[in-house]
C-alpha cells in the first residue's frame, strides 16, 4: 500500500492534446498533457518518414549484406574454382620477403 501524503494526485482520465486537438485520453499526474509529437502525426507510424542518404551509406550498407537488387555475376561450372584469401599468409609472404639477404 502506499504511503499517505507522499504521492502527487493520479488523474486516470487525463487529456492529452496535439496542435490544440483533443487525440487521447490516458492516465497522469496531470489532468491535461500538451504534446507536440504524438503517433497520429509521428512521420514513423504516418508512413512518411524520408531516410536521408548521406554518402551513400544505404546503398553500401545493402551491397555488404546482400541486400541490393543487383545480381551477382555468375561463374561457369568449367571455370576454374575460386580461390580464398588467406590475410594470414599474406602477412607472412610480406614479412619473409622483407627479411630476404641480399
């Protein structure tokens, strides 16, 4: 139980306006709210938020996750297979070449 005396008044019906409109009721501390955001009018929930493509981050984003519309070009099955790269063993071919005698 809580202790008497201690706690703001609650207002469970509470109004809560948007732009000097009425848009929901809820439970606070205060009888009226003023917001100036609320999801009604939120560009997230409305469907018309606009992503702001800086330097291209999008489109490399979804070129490294594989992502992007673009097909991927094929290899023959008489190609040679592909070879992986090993950053270890190219670290260790540049340190030997390094410490050749002359």
């Amino acid at each position: 139980m809580a202790k008497a005396g201690i706690h703001p008044e609650w207002y469970p019906e509470s109004q809560v306006f948007c732009n000097g409109e009425h848009v929901m009721t809820v439970g606070s501390t205060r009888p009226k709210l003023q917001v100036d955001v609320w999801s009604g009018n939120h560009p997230f929930y409305t469907g018309t938020q606009k992503t702001i493509d800086t330097e291209g981050r999008i489109e490399r984003f979804r070129r490294k996750y594989g992502m992007t519309d673009v097909e991927m070009p094929k290899v023959d099955a008489s190609s040679e297979p592909l070879k992986m790269e090993d950053p270890k063993a190219d670290a260790a071919k540049a340190a030997a070449k390094g410490k050749k005698k002359k």
